[in-house]
C-alpha cells in the first residue's frame, strides 16, 4: 500500500470513529432522554432541529449519529435506541425482522438525492450519463465513498455506476469511508478529488459544490424510514413523531437538500 492510500484510508476511519463515536453517549444518557439513532447524514439538520427544540421546551434528545448499518447492528446488540431513522429501507426492514421496531410506528420520512462533488475550488461539471469518464475525471486521484456493500450511501453510489456501466472502470479505484459523511470529509481536505455523496451532505459542507446529479432512475430511491424502537416510551416517541413532521422541521429538512415524505 503506498503512502497516499494509507494516508487517505487514515483519514477515512479517523472522521468515521469521530462521527460513530457518539453513538457510545446514549449508555450514559439519563432514564427520561430520548435517544435517537440516525444516519450520518442527518447530522446537520438534526442538530439544528435539536437545539431549536432544546431553545423552545427544554426537550433536547440525545442523538447518535453513524452509518445505517453500524445502527442497526448497535440495535441488534441492545444499544438503549428510541428511535431510529435510517438512509435506506434495507437496514429499517433488518431491525424490523428482528422484531426490534414498534408494530405501526414505521413510516417514510425524508428522500435524497445522490450527487458527485469535487473541491470547493473546482469549476468543472460532470454530466452524469451512461459511460461517462468517470475515470478520467479522477487523474491519479480515487473516488470517496461510503462502504459499497454495507453502507446506504455506498450501495446506492454503487448501484447507479453499475446501472450507468461506470463500476469496472472505478471499481479498483475507489477510497472507502465508514459513513458518508467521512466521505464527504475525504473530498473537503482534498484527499480524493471526487466523491459521490448525498445532496444534502453537499448543502452542509462549503469546502465542496456539486459537480453532477446523478439520474434518479439510476439507483433505488433513497429513502429514510424512521421508527420507534420495542424498547421505546410511547410518551417518549410521539413528541419526536410530531416535531419531525412539522412545519418548523419540514423547512429545515428542504434547506439542507432532504425532500419530505408524506407518512
């Protein structure tokens, strides 16, 4: 391994173990918290949502942020979730099988888009279309992304290269984040001259722009279905369901690049 993928790996995992590591707080979270697990890339709006919260009843939750499928697995462990939301149906239907979800409490709650990003800096556009030179476009640099087989983020960006017939041209190509948002992270420090990420991970970081969109029928929708977990205070979760479906929310969620789901 030479220097420059031992460095960007490093830097990968080191902004994923940041991020992943809150989701370590909830053991000592007090009996009355809520606590909620959700995708990384949910942090900025739920952050904001949280102190809006937090400014206005005193009500703030404690919230963990990491990949979908680390959640789900914390979960699985009897991590003390209330609730979950996740960034893809794949990891909500893991958790549910196991019967570790409140039986109606589930619903769609936000969609994404998925995006390419460069540089803040850079001026250049990708259109986004079957055979594009991906590649190319990366120099002697490698393509940021979440894990390809575990990750949301990942398994979509994977899916729409492979249905655009980009993935052999890229596939030896690629630097692996935890999460998305350690992806995201890869391309703001210039570690990785592209990364596919998600819109609103994009609309929380300045360090990069858009680059290209890619087509909506190129990959499964991305959808986050959100849920009260089996261990979870019904008077608990029903505050969250409601303050995650007002208007006050709603508006943060459309400025940070989410489209809102009807339940």
């Amino acid at each position: 391994m030479n220097d420059d993928r031992r460095r960007m790996i490093s830097a990968a995992f080191g902004v994923a173990a940041a991020v992943a590591s809150a989701a370590l707080a909830p053991a000592h979270a007090q009996s009355g918290d809520v606590v909620i697990f959700a995708a990384a890339s949910l942090k900025t709006a739920l952050d904001e949502l949280n102190e809006v919260r937090r400014r206005e009843s005193g009500a703030a939750a404690r919230i963990s942020y990491a990949a979908s499928s680390a959640l789900a697995r914390q979960i699985e462990a009897g991590a003390p979730a209330d609730l979950f939301i996740s960034a893809d149906l794949d990891w909500m239907d893991h958790v549910e099988r196991r019967r570790l979800i409140r039986p109606g409490s589930r619903s769609n709650l936000l969609g994404n888009r998925l995006v390419l990003v460069g540089p803040a800096r850079s001026t250049a556009t990708v259109a986004i279309e079957p055979n594009f030179a991906l590649a190319e476009r990366l120099g002697s640099g490698r393509l940021a992304m979440a894990l390809v087989d575990a990750v949301p983020a990942g398994k979509y960006g994977k899916a729409a290269l492979e249905a655009l017939g980009v993935w052999p041209s890229v596939a030896s190509r690629l630097v692996q984040a935890e999460n998305v948002r350690a992806a995201l992270v890869l391309v703001a420090r210039g570690e990785a001259p592209l990364g596919i990420v998600y819109r609103s991970d994009a609309a929380a970081e300045p360090q990069v722009r858009v680059v290209g969109t890619f087509p909506e029928g190129s990959h499964p929708p991305i959808v986050y279905p959100v849920a009260a977990t089996s261990r979870a205070r019904d008077d608990a979760t029903s505050p969250w369901f409601a303050y995650l479906r007002s208007p006050a929310a709603r508006a943060v969620f459309e400025r940070q690049g989410f489209a809102v789901l009807q339940p």
